[in-house]
C-alpha cells in the first residue's frame, strides 16, 4: 500500500446537487462519498466491467475490447481497480486518449491505493477519470470492504459487463446486487470446461444477457 499522488480529494455529502442520484436506489446509500479527479464524469452514463482476478488471457483481451467500445460510445466505464479484468478494462480506456474516461470504484479511503502495483493506474485514472470511494482518508484494505464497494459499482451503473469469473467470484455478488436493483446484467459466454466462464454461465441461466460483442450490450441500454 502507497499514497497515491497528492490531486484534492473532495467530500460529496448525500444532499449534495453532485452526489450521484443512482446511489439512492441502494437501501444503505452511503452519507458521502470522496472523489479524486473530475467531479462532472459522475453525471455521465456508466457501464460496469468486472470479472476474475485471475483472468485468462482472452479474457483480458475481452475486457479491453468491451472497455474501448463502450467508452467510444460515450460512456463512463467504471469498475473496481482490481487486479485482472478490472485493471484490464481502465487500462484500455486510458490508451485511447484524454478524451475518454474511466472511474475506479475504491475498497479504500483515496490515500490509499489496493493493490498497490496499481499506484501507476489509480495516478493514471486521476488525470483521465476519477477515483471513488465511501470510505475516509486513512483506511486499508479490508475483506468486507470489497463486497460493499461492489455495491456502489451496482448502483452507479446503467448495467453490468461481467467478463470472465468462476462461480465463486465476487464479480457475481456485484452483478446480483445490480440485478436486484433494475440493472441490466450482461455475461459473456465461454468453453463449458472452463472455470472462469462458471460464473458467467450461471448468470445467464438466470436472466443475464449472453453477449458477445459491446454493440449488443449498448443495444440493451438508454442513455
């Protein structure tokens, strides 16, 4: 764990005009929120990616894919600075230049980056997007942290992608968390003998939408 670099980290209160309106759906909205980087990116449209830790290679390339097309259709893509297709889907939108965003839903206060080989990608993220978290200035990683993060990932979304996850992952309890809430919830399909595509196909046996390229998710949406 490392600071990351020293941009203000602003306080948005539940009655602030900029709180996000979309986190009043969750039963437990949080009271404020800290953001570091734009502010006015939480007014755009945001899609959800999300998948294993330990995603496989294609998998990483389906995160990148998904990440540019729906960031060129002028969407937020959002997720949770994890390692794999998190890291993999913000990566993606960075490259494609500083007219394109990308928002790292944290599991930390801001001054804190998890896992700490992302500090280079949460600096990135704060030039070309932003950083959001519930959780105030000066606390770590905790395991109940990151299913309560995905929540907030659930909320702030339109729908969400999830690429690759076994049937374990967390990936499910954000993508049955925005299910709950009226989201839409997008699964890409796999081999049947794969682990990480477990998780996927459970989802979609339960009313995700199988997809399989970022047009079909954006077909689903409005915005």
């Amino acid at each position: 764990m490392q600071n990351i670099l020293p941009r203000p980290i602003l306080q948005i209160q539940q009655n602030d005009r900029r709180y996000p309106a979309r986190l009043n759906d969750l039963y437990d909205p949080p009271g404020q929120i800290y953001i570091q980087g734009d502010a006015r990116l939480l007014n755009m449209p945001m899609i959800a990616i999300v998948g294993s830790r330990a995603a496989s290679s294609s998998g990483l390339r389906n995160a990148a894919w998904f990440a540019q097309g729906l960031s060129k259709a002028g969407v937020l893509v959002i997720s949770g600075l994890a390692r794999g297709i998190d890291g993999a889907a913000h990566q993606a939108v960075l490259e494609l230049g500083e007219d394109y965003f990308t928002a790292a839903v944290c599991g930390t206060g801001l001054d804190i980056t998890y896992p700490r080989e992302h500090l280079g990608l949460a600096r990135a993220i704060i030039q070309q997007g932003a950083l959001i978290s519930e959780l105030p200035l000066g606390i770590g990683p905790k395991p109940f942290h990151f299913p309560r993060r995905n929540r907030l990932i659930a909320a702030l979304a339109l729908g969400v992608v999830v690429i690759e996850a076994a049937e374990r992952s967390g990936s499910l309890i954000t993508a049955r968390l925005a299910a709950d809430l009226g989201r839409e919830v997008f699964a890409l399909p796999g081999a049947i003998n794969n682990p990480l595509s477990g998780g996927c196909h459970k989802l979609i046996q339960q009313g995700a939408k199988l997809v399989s390229s970022p047009k079909e998710v954006l077909e689903e949406l409005v915005f």
